[in-house]
C-alpha cells in the first residue's frame, strides 16, 4: 500500500461547502539554492512557433508547470523532449545550460509558470555565448 507524503487535508468543522482538491503535479529533491536568493515566479507565454529564449543560464534552480500547449525542452546533458499543458518541468541552475524552451505548436500559443530561485540583483537568466556553446558541445545530447 503506497502512502502520499504530499496528501493535504484539514479537517473543517465550520465548512459550508465541499472542500479543496490537491493534487501534486510534481515533486523533486530540493537542489541548491543560491544564498542569498529570492524566489520570482514568472508567467511565460510563447507565440506559435516562437523558438524561445536562446541557450542560457539561471543563477539558480528553476520550477515550472505548462498552461497550455506544449514546451520543447532541453538541459545540457538531456535529450530534447516535449513538456505538455498539465506537466511540470524543472532545471538546476547554475553551471547547467538551457538550450530549448520553445513553442512545440505553430498554430497555438503556449504558456507556462515558472519559479525561480535567483541570485538577487543579477537578470534571471544569462545568455550563452557561441563560443562557450561550442566548447561545451560534448556535452549535449545527441540531436533528433
């Protein structure tokens, strides 16, 4: 018999309705978080066929959960794969590469929340340069 850790459930005597769902979508081990650091939650919405934002970093981990449509993904190290409205995505921050968080639709939009620890007072993510893209080549995934 499988226990859920995550169930919530507060028993309300004085409720006049039904009471809340809870539903856990994801859950991963807490990864470093910078310190100092600051949480900053961030609505995404990517326009059909946009490619996204290019190959960077965040200072630190990042959590987020798909709206609507469908994400490509892709972390340094990590096939490509596809991240659908309802399914969550998480990333380590730090030293890894972002390389993909584009649209998968070109007739839909696709929108996602996403959570960052960052460090503060640094921009929430930094681009790539071409030249370390190319040194660090061995390390992405095979491409489809």
């Amino acid at each position: 018999m499988s226990v859920d850790h995550h169930a919530h459930h507060i028993d309300d005597p004085g409720a006049t309705g039904p009471p809340p769902q809870f539903t856990v979508v994801g859950s991963v081990p807490t990864p470093p978080v910078p310190d100092p650091s600051e949480a900053m939650t961030v609505l995404v919405t990517l326009p059909p066929g946009s490619t996204g934002t290019p190959p960077h970093r965040h200072s630190g981990p990042a959590f987020g959960y798909v709206l609507e449509g469908e994400m490509i993904f892709e972390l340094e190290g990590e096939p490509e794969r596809v991240v659908r409205a309802g399914e969550t995505f998480w990333e380590p921050g730090g030293d890894v590469i972002h390389y993909q968080d584009g649209n998968n639709l070109a007739d839909a939009r696709t929108r996602f929340v996403v959570t960052m620890f960052c460090v503060p007072g640094r921009p929430m993510l930094v681009p790539v340069s071409p030249e370390e893209l190319e040194e660090r080549r061995p390390r992405r995934a095979p491409r489809p």
